[in-house]
C-alpha cells in the first residue's frame, strides 16, 4: 500500500475500548477466521462442477485474487475509519446510514451468526470420529419434531459458541491468546499436511491423469461419469463453484470490525488484511495442488461426504488420516469461531451506538468488551445450529455477500469524490484499477449466480430487504 506524505497521528482509542491488539494479533485473526472447515470439504463440489484440475485450481486462484484484491482496497477504508464496526461504518460514511443498517441486519440475521453456527457442527460433527454419538443420523436422534430433528451434535455446537462467547466476554486479551494459538497450530497443521502429502502419497500416474485434459470443462457426479461443459454454460459451472471457494475465503474482513482495538490501526489493519488473505490464499491453492497430486479427480468429486481431506490424509497415512484430519478440523474450526464471535459483535455495538440496534448492545463491561452484544449473537447462532437451516441460509447470502464487498469499494471511489481532502494514511492499491477490476468480477459473480443459481440469490435479498422497515422501525424508536 502506498503510504501518503502526510500521516495522521494515532487515533484517539475509542471510549472504553483498550488498544491491546498488534499486528501478529491482527493477522492471526484474518487468517484464522477465514479458515474453518471449508479448505477440507468444498473441492468436492467444485470438481463436480467444473471436471478438471486446470479448472479447479483456477476457481481457487479467482477466487484468491479477489480476496486480496479486495482486502487491499480495504486498506483505505480501514485507515480513513479507524473504529469498531468496521465494514458497517464503511457503508454508512460512503453512503448513507440505510446502507450500513441493512449490511449489519443481514451481518447478525445470517452472514455471522450463520457462519458461527456451521463452524460449530462442523467442529461436532468431526468430533463425531471420537465420540459416535455426535453423528447426525437416526439413531442418534433427541428430539424428532417431523418439522424439526434435534441431535447431541447440535448441542454441543451450542456449547461450544457459548463457551467461546464466555471466554471473550472475559477480554479482548483471553479472545486474543485462543485466536493466535488456534491459528498458529492451524496454518502449521495445513502447511504439514500439504508437505506429507507432495512427499509420502504424490503420483506421477495420478498426477498426469489428472492434468490430461486440464482445461476441458466437465460436469462430474460422484460415481465418475463425465457430461461435456461448453461455451457460456462455462461461466456458469465456475460462478456455482465459487460460491463455496468464496465461502471458504470470506470472513477475512472480521479484523475490521474490532479496529477500535487494535494498535496502531491505521497501518496495522491494512497491513493484517493483506498478510492474513496472502497467507490464506497460498494454503488453499497448494492444498489443492496438493489434492490432484494425491487423489484421482474422480476420488476428489467422491470423496465421502465430500470430505476430500479425509480422503487425501488416509492415502498420505492409512487409516490414522481420518483422525488427523478430525482433529486438525476440530483445531481449525474451534479457532475459527472464536475469531467470528470476537469480531461480530462489535458490529452490533457500532449500530447501537447508532440508535439502530438494541441499546444495551451499545454497552461495555467492566472487561472493556460489548458483552450483552456477545450473548445476543450467541443466542441467534444457537437458534440457526438447532434449525439445521445455516447451510442453506449461507448459499442464499453468499450472492449479497458479494455485493455488499462490491458497494464498499465501490464506495472508495465515491469518498474520493465527496471528500477528496480527508486524510489518507493509505491508499487503496491499484487504484482505481484493482478496485474497479474487483467490481467487474464481483457484478460477473452475481449476474451468473441469477442466470443459473437463481435459489442462491433472491432469499438472499430477501432476508436484506426485509431490514428496511426495521431500519424505520429503529428510527421512530430513537426519536422517541
């Protein structure tokens, strides 16, 4: 990022909030909420999309370029506005304040508290390996409803995000000791994986089999068999991949929302959100190298459950791959989740302060930290773990995901018009071509999903159109 001449001071810390947050902290939370389970499972679905290995590194690298591309336009943002709130605030400076309400209704209705609650079974469900009576089937079911079926997996999700909400309520310095443990033992755990795999399983044979036709697009279902993907019908296949490399890929703008804690803000947020998406991407592509050098395509499209990781680690392993798997996951997401609670709810405390959420969630405790924030958060990702809905909901927001990144870059260019004097510690790399190339891409994403995914896109816009009467709502309350 290229620094201007004249660089402010270092902001005031945001009333209550402790600027106990460096830059290691920063990273580490970057990283380690964009890793989840999504790197060890959502291959599978891409290789049934797309057939090929050229293809499914390239999905990868897309979407890798996009991230960063946008994690470094960020940089602006981030140093123009160096508070809690993050992307809320974004929208809110660079528009108007509908825009950054309707972004933090859909942020605690599904984007976060949907994200927290498949992080958490996804954390039981692999626990399942070591204690079956977690597994999500008939036989282990507590309460069936018809409508609704309840299991032991559910409720230890539920345990989990309230414990991990317990700790951060304790301090952003007990929040901050999980997160850079869990993600240093995550991002060591995948680089050594990725290692084994290219020198104890890799296979010259498996390997040119699955570069031999590398860019010939095909769709693929799990027993093998092949159906030709031509001419437009191609965007298509590569737009309905994305949407998991993208879920895979996302939360990486978390570090963000808790600005009003972190040191040095103006450089270190920046400077976190390229470091983390960089370290992020190098790990999702070689991983998926890694995965053709070691599995047939046709093992990748298969793979139980789509558990593509499982399958890779017990060819670099033998049986024992299942568990290091489980327990890698099991690290991954438990770091995870930790990073999303820690995060969100300082978005909820922004628009409280705003008169546009609940007033107490505008509060702090004697921690320094918005804790009655934190347990709402928790109670609505619990409720989304025992719907058993959150997947779903998630293939519906990843379409408004992308365009609410969209309307905040698009959003450097309008401050740069409507405030061409306000200091810029840092200026977005690129511009305006980075940014507007991302926007491109972005408008690309979306207008494919509504061609040829159009379930994953209009609940979605649902769910944020139904914040406008509660953003009115809000007001009428706050003039009360």
């Amino acid at each position: 990022m290229s620094e201007t001449t004249a660089v402010s001071a270092q902001p005031a810390t945001e009333q209550g909030f402790k600027r106990s947050l460096g830059l290691l902290d920063a990273t580490m939370i970057v990283a380690g909420s964009m890793i989840g389970s999504g790197i060890f499972i959502v291959s599978a679905d891409i290789t049934r999309n797309v057939g090929s290995a050229g293809w499914l590194i390239a999905v990868w690298l897309l979407t890798g370029f996009m991230t960063l591309t946008a994690a470094l336009s960020y940089g602006e943002l981030s140093a123009m506005f160096p508070k809690a709130g993050g992307q809320y605030v974004y929208l809110k400076e660079a528009y108007n304040p509908l825009i950054g309400f309707l972004y933090g209704w859909s942020f605690f209705a599904v984007i976060q508290t949907g994200t927290i609650a498949a992080v958490g079974v996804a954390f039981s469900k692999f626990t399942a390996y070591f204690v079956p009576a977690l597994e999500m089937n008939d036989a282990n079911v507590l309460l069936d409803l018809g409508w609704l079926k309840i299991y032991p997996a559910q409720l230890v999700s539920i345990v989990l995000i309230a414990f991990l909400t317990w700790i951060n309520t304790r301090g952003v310095k007990e929040g901050k000791l999980i997160q850079t443990t869990f993600t240093v033992t995550k991002l060591v755990s995948l680089f050594g994986l990725i290692a084994f795999g290219f020198l104890l399983a890799a296979n010259s044979d498996t390997w040119n089999a699955n570069w031999s036709a590398a860019w010939n697009m095909k769709r693929m279902t799990t027993d093998g068999s092949l159906t030709p993907v031509l001419g437009v019908a191609a965007l298509g296949a590569i737009a309905a991949s994305m949407v998991g490399s993208i879920f895979s890929s996302d939360a990486w703008n978390n570090v963000t929302f808790i600005a009003g804690e972190i040191k040095n803000p103006q450089r270190n947020i920046g400077l976190s959100l390229f470091l983390g998406t960089l370290i992020v991407t190098v790990i999702y592509v070689l991983a998926n190298i890694m995965y053709v050098s070691v599995l047939p395509l046709a093992g990748i499209a298969g793979a139980p459950s789509d558990r593509v990781a499982v399958a890779a680690a017990n060819a670099i392993f033998g049986n024992i791959g299942t568990y290091v798997i489980a327990v890698m996951i099991m690290i991954s997401t438990f770091g995870c989740n930790n990073g999303l609670i820690l995060a969100g709810a300082r978005v909820y405390y922004s628009m409280a302060k705003d008169g546009l959420f609940f007033k107490k969630a505008g509060t702090l405790n004697k921690n320094a930290v918005p804790e009655w924030a934190l347990w709402a958060q928790c109670v609505v990702a619990s409720i989304l773990c025992l719907s058993g809905r959150y997947g779903d909901l998630l293939d519906m927001v990843s379409f408004v995901v992308v365009i609410f990144y969209m309307l905040t870059i698009a959003g450097i260019f309008k401050l740069r018009r409507t405030r061409p004097h306000a200091e810029r510690p840092y200026k977005a790399v690129g511009y305006p071509f980075l940014p507007a190339l991302y926007i491109l891409m972005g408008l690309t994403f979306c207008t494919l999903l509504i061609i040829y995914k159009p379930k994953f896109t209009w609940p979605g816009l649902i769910i944020v159109l139904i914040g406008i009467p509660l953003y009115y709502l809000a007001l009428r309350n706050k003039r009360k």
